[in-house]
C-alpha cells in the first residue's frame, strides 16, 4: 500500500464520519460545522486525484459560500437549534441490509474486473490547463448545451426558492 | 456513432426547448406588467404559448430518417425525441388548462414558469444521449417538480407532499449517479451510444454491468413510480395541487419511459437475460398497485396506485424488448396520458365545487353534472381497459408483445390485473351514477378553459381507441429510431 492509498483511505474514513455525523447530530448547528468537514473531505479528494482546481472550487464555492450560508440561514429562520423526536424507526434495519447487500455486491463484483488494480496514472501537464476545461464548457461541439442547461436549472430553482418563501409574509388570500 | 460538427441548422434541434425558455421569460415579464385580470391571462398565454411550441415543434423540428446526434452528441434528433416532446408538450398544455381557475393560491407567473423549466427538462431527458446532459436534464425536470408539489406552502399535506417527494428524488438520483460514474469508470465515454461498443473491448464482467444497470433502473423506476420505488407516489399525488398531480403522473411518468427506453435499448441490449428484472418490476408494480388501490377512500390517492398498476402494464412491453414491446408501451403512453389527464382534470374540477377528493362526495355526480359524469367514465373505462377507448387498445398492444416475446405468464399476469382493477373503477363509478345526495340541485361549475381540456382528453381516447393506427405508426417510429 503507498502512502497516498494510506492517505486516501484516512481521508474517506473521516468524510463519511463527518457525513454519518452531518445525520445524525441532534444540534443543526453542530451538523451545518460537521458538513464543513464533510465537504474539506472531498476537497482533499479532489487534491489526491490532482485536480487542484476542483478542490479550490470545493473550498471556496461549497465551504467559502454554501456552507456559510446554510449557517447563517440557521441563524436567521430557527427558533430551535435542538431537534427532538426519534431519529429512527422500526423499519431502519431493511435499508440497512439492503444498501449493506448492495455495497458488499459492488465491491465483490468490482474487485473481479481487471481495472480494479491498475494503479492511477499520473496526469499529463496539459491536465491542468484550464483553458481547455473553460473552452469545452463554450464549445458548441463539446459542453455549450449542458452549460446551458445548467443555468436554466438554477433559473427554474431560483424561482422555486422564492415562490416557496415569498408566500409566508403575504397576506392570506 | 460519428458526431457532425456543429452547423447552424442544429438549432432546429432544439427549437422547443429554446421556444420554452422565450415562453418562460414571457410568463415572467407579464407576471410584472399585467396586473390586472392576470391570473387568468397568464394561464391563457402559457397555454397559447405551449401549443405554439409543440406546433414549431411539430413542424419545424421533424427529424430526419437517419437520425443524428448534434451538439457534440449531447442530443440525438430522432423520431423519439420528436414524439415524446409532442407528448410532454401537450401533457403540459393540458395541465396548464386544468391549473385555470382550479386554486387561487397556485396561480401567478413563478407557477407557470415551473410548469414550463420542468417541460423542458422532459424535452432533454427524451433527447439527450450524453450521460451528463441526461443527469443534468433530469435534475431540471425534477426541481421544479418538487417546488410545484408543495405549492401550496400553508398546506401541511402539500408541503409533506414536496418534502417527500424531494427526499426520495434525491436518494434515487444519488444511486443513479454512481450507476452513470461506474459507466464511465468503466468506459471513460459518458456518450451513451458509445458505451456499448467499450464494454465490449473493455472486459468488464457482465456480473458489473447487471449492478451499475440496476443501480441506474432505480433512479428511472423512481421516475415511472414503478413498485418497490412507488412509496413516494399516494402521498405526493394526495397532497401536492391535483393538476400538478396529473402532470406529475403523465408527462413526468412518460419522461422516465423516455429515459428507460433508450438506456435499456441503447446502452444494455446485451444484457436481455437480466431485463427480467424489468418483468419482476412489471409484475410487482401491476399487483401491489391494484391490491392497495382497491381499498382507498381519496380518489387521488386511487389514481395513485392506480396510476403505478398502469406504469407496470407498460413495463411489460419494455421487458419484452422487442421493436413491437417498445411500441406499445410508447402507444400505451401516450393513451395513458390523454385518458389519466382527464381524471385529475374532473378530480380538479369537482374538488373545486366540492371541496373534497372523498370518492364518498362523489355521490350524485351524475345528476350535478352529467357531462362531467360521462367524462369521468370514459376515462375510468379507458384505464381500466375496456373498448373502444385508448386503454383497451393500449393493454392489446402490450400484451400482444408480450406473447410475442414468448412470455406468455406476463401476459395472463397483466389480463389477470387488468380484470381486478376494473373492480375499482367500477366502484367509483357506481358512486357516481347510482349514489344520491341531498344537494343534487347545485350544478358543479365548468369553466371554458376546463371544457375545453376534458373535450381534447375524450376525444383523444376515443380517437386512440378508435383510429388508432396513425398513432401506432407515430409509436412505431419512434420506437425503432432509438
């Protein structure tokens, strides 16, 4: 095992800790905090496969602007920062098993194919051009429309948010 | 497959979805400018609007016989993406219709606007043929769909309606998205008419392919609200505004057949022996839908399971896989959507008079409203599959195919199914008919824009039940040009 598998694997352990701990905890604020590592944890994922400039999106766009956000909206709309009532019920077990089934047959299955021991790569320089990355997202012939897309995406969900919210302070109809 | 290069002609490519979007930014500037009168004319010129759409669509956006992928291969113009967004057009058309006058606190451009990016995003699901724009494409048809089923924010069913149905979207999402990042672990292509090809040199064990597929069928089955991903279904329709419901069980329905269709004939043909899991899927849907439906009071939560039974009797032509499978269950489709828009058009329009989805209340609607009542029936009749209406002619395709593909148990599945299920459309229908109530004097109110939207629906499912065969050859081509 290299060092960088060692690595990786701590990483991993801890972001699904803090992600098992973002569902768990009783207290949203301490779950919005647990989220932020959760998310740092992809981040050094995305720094492992060299991709520098997705883990610095990571950071600045999910921890710098999401997270924050998600706190500050904590602030500003509960009253109550605890969260009582049960967490679970009777039937918790059956997805349990199903999901644990599901993971152990992946694992299983994938360990069979040959590409499950390569090792990575290392990445040519030309990797890390972003231009290229910028361009393909303008190039008609590449990801123009599902760039486009996307905002329409945001448009659609920014109305959304706001005909959700707005509602609340008028007036009853 | 080669990808062209970009000319600009490939705009005609995605000329609905670029009349949409002029159409949203419209509904949204008229929202501000007419004050006024606007709730209806809003609706009116979404209406307008969407049948202007799918009339370009119709004329200007009609593929050729070779189909081609454009765009870098991010949408393939064929006959299927014609079909389905003549469908989802359509579908939207009338449940725009229907939203008229229905409740006043689902009104106004922001309801609208949803309406029109979630079409949209159906448009792209049928057309895409790249792994992201697919995902991207499914997430714009579903976030609308989340907000419009807890419309009616003061509403707790609503609200538990939207939660709901957004929780487990994003469940099945995130098992759908693994499903697609295994594909182009394995493949380094996210160009679904691509992938077949790499399995091929790629050597990965089929055991692999069989889980990254059935990964991938959860997020569709959830889409099509296919048994064991249904639980969503009774409470979201029960909940969310009844002509969100309609939509959400018609055009959002036919979405997830669009998606399911191509994936299983482009990118797993090889895998036919595991698509059994499509007929366990098939049966378990026909079954548990009709068992539980037969017990319910709430006639939207009926047309819920209802609704479920009907996504399994389609599953049959897509697990018999062949070309005649495929065409019944896109003919079955667009049957359904016709005749399921009309029942939650007339649960729409009762419930506006009424006040209540209680079948109970239903009582007397002959006398209240006999044109309603007749309406009510044909659609009832037509889901649950008898002649002449679109249901019946739908359910012989299916189970034609069915018997074709030598699984013939399917088929006595289905006729078994088909025979039940009628109980309870029938029972729905003797409170209608025969049930009296102390107010039969008051009339139920039909408005122009709701006579109108239940005129189209009969007369389509008289028409699919009728002559049917142009509507076969539409089904037909689009079944072949995946």
């Amino acid at each position: 095992m290299t060092i960088q598998q060692v690595f990786f694997l701590a990483v991993a352990a801890i972001t699904l800790f803090a992600a098992v701990m973002v569902v768990s905890t009783r207290r949203i604020m301490h779950a919005a905090l647990w989220l932020i590592l959760a998310l740092f944890g992809v981040a050094v994922s995305f720094a492992l496969l060299e991709t520098g400039f997705f883990a610095v999106v990571q950071v600045v766009v999910y921890i710098g602007a999401i997270a924050i956000l998600i706190i500050f909206a904590v602030m500003l709309t509960r009253q109550v920062f605890l969260d009582v009532g049960p967490q679970l019920n009777r039937g918790w077990w059956i997805p349990a098993v199903l999901v644990a089934g599901l993971y152990a047959a992946l694992v299983g299955v994938l360990s069979t194919w040959s590409g499950f021991q390569t090792q990575a790569a290392a990445l040519p320089e030309a990797a890390s051009d972003l231009s290229q990355f910028g361009l393909a997202l303008v190039d008609v012939n590449a990801y123009a429309v599902p760039f486009e897309v996307a905002s329409v995406l945001l448009l659609g969900a920014l109305v959304g948010a706001i005909f959700v919210a707005s509602d609340r302070k008028g007036v009853e109809r | 497959m080669e990808t062209p290069a970009f000319t600009p002609a490939m705009f005609l490519a995605v000329l609905p979805e670029l009349g949409l979007l002029v159409l949203a930014g419209l509904v949204l500037f008229a929202d501000i400018l007419l004050r006024r009168r606007r709730e209806r004319d809003l609706g009116l010129l979404t209406f307008g609007g969407l049948l202007l759409v799918a009339g370009l669509t119709l004329v200007f956006s009609r593929p050729n016989l070779v189909p081609e992928l454009v765009f870098g291969g991010m949408l393939r113009m064929d006959w299927a993406t014609y079909v389905f967004r003549l469908v989802f057009l359509i579908g939207a058309a009338i449940s725009v219709l229907f939203t008229m006058d229905s409740d006043r606190r689902i009104r106004g451009g922001a309801f609208y606007l949803l309406v029109i990016v979630s079409t949209l995003g159906m448009n792209l699901m049928a057309a895409s043929a790249d792994l992201i724009m697919l995902y991207l494409a499914i997430e714009t048809t579903s976030i609308p769909l989340y907000v419009l089923s807890g419309a009616l924010v003061r509403d707790q069913k609503s609200t538990e309606a939207g939660i709901k149905y957004m929780l487990f979207g994003a469940f099945t999402s995130a098992l759908m998205l693994y499903g697609f990042s295994l594909l182009y672990g394995f493949t380094g292509t996210t160009q679904m008419y691509a992938l077949k090809d790499m399995f091929d040199t790629g050597a990965i064990p089929t055991a692999a392919l069989v889980l990254v597929a059935l990964l991938i069928l959860i997020g569709f089955s959830f889409k099509i609200s296919a048994v064991p991903f249904h639980f969503w279904a009774p409470d979201v329709y029960e909940g969310a505004p009844t002509p969100v419901a309609g939509y959400l069980s018609t055009a959002s329905k036919a979405a997830g057949f669009a998606v399911l269709l191509r994936f299983l004939a482009v990118v797993f043909p090889d895998l036919y022996p595991s698509w059994l899991l499509v007929a366990i899927l098939a049966v378990s849907s026909m079954i548990a839908g009709n068992v539980l439906a037969m017990t319910q009071k709430n006639i939207k939560r009926l047309l819920a399971y209802s609704s479920i039974a009907q996504a399994g009797y389609m599953l049959i032509g897509v697990a018999a896989g062949t070309e005649l499978g495929y065409t019944s269950s896109i003919f079955y489709l667009i049957s359904y959507l016709v005749t399921n828009l009309a029942a939650f058009g007339i649960v729409v329009i009762v419930g506006r008079t009424v006040g209540s989805d209680e079948i109970a209340s239903y009582a007397g609607l002959s006398r209240r409203s006999p044109g309603l009542a007749l309406a009510l029936m044909v659609a009832l009749l037509s889901l649950g599959g008898v002649p002449p209406f679109a249901g019946f002619i739908g359910k012989l395709f299916v189970f034609a195919a069915a018997v074709q593909a030598d699984m013939i148990w399917l088929a006595l599945v289905g006729i078994v199914n088909a025979v039940f299920a009628l109980y309870y459309y029938l029972v729905v229908l003797k409170v209608v008919w025969l049930n009296r109530s102390e107010n039969e004097e008051e009339k139920i109110p039909v408005t122009r824009p709701w006579a109108l939207a239940v005129v189209v629906c009969v007369a389509g499912m008289l028409l699919l039940g009728t002559l049917f065969a142009p509507w076969y050859q539409w089904a037909m081509q689009a079944a072949t040009a995946f």
